[in-house]
C-alpha cells in the first residue's frame, strides 16, 4: 500500500490482539456502510503489533471510512490518550499486515 494514509501509533499498554480486533470490528462496519465490492475493491489496512503501528489508506471514501470508524472504536475502547494517529503522505505497509 502507498499513497495517502492515516498511521496509528498505539501506547504500551494497549493490548495489541484488541487493537487487531478492533481494526477488524471496524473493517466490518466500514463493508456495511459502503457494501462488500467496495470493501474488496478500496479498502486497505494493515496492523503490525510488534511495532504497535497500524496504517490505513487514505485514498478512498471507503478508506477514510474506515479510518474514521477505527479511530471512533479506538477512543471508546481504549481512550484518547491510549494512540495517535497522523496523516501521512505516502505511506509503506508494516512489515506483518493484518489484511
């Protein structure tokens, strides 16, 4: 994946299978809202949780869909406090992708 992308950075303590869970969780709902081809077709994530780096792209409506959707999940699960999330340009995949 490059191009224009939204990057998580997630604090120690957060576990990293719940944020792969919540990314997942949010994949779902971003298919719901914009139906299963477009999900296929425009969305692209990944999570690496060695690095606690997650990065989705930013390129389609689907794909901020989904960022906006993740970042939502992220603050009620795990608080503001608990990741940051910046806008990258160009961005590369993690080196272990969840999807």
């Amino acid at each position: 994946m490059t191009g224009p992308a939204y990057r998580y950075t997630f604090a120690a303590h957060v576990p990293a299978e719940e944020v792969g869970l919540t990314l997942a969780l949010a994949a779902v709902a971003a298919e719901s809202l914009r139906g299963e081809a477009a999900a296929r077709l425009d969305l692209a994530y990944a999570f690496d949780p060695a690095a606690r780096v997650a990065v989705i792209a930013a390129g389609t409506r689907a794909g901020r869909d989904l960022a906006k959707l993740f970042t939502g999940f992220l603050r009620r699960e795990f608080g503001e406090e608990s990741f940051t999330v910046e806008w990258v340009a160009h961005a590369a995949r993690p080196s272990e992708p969840a999807a």
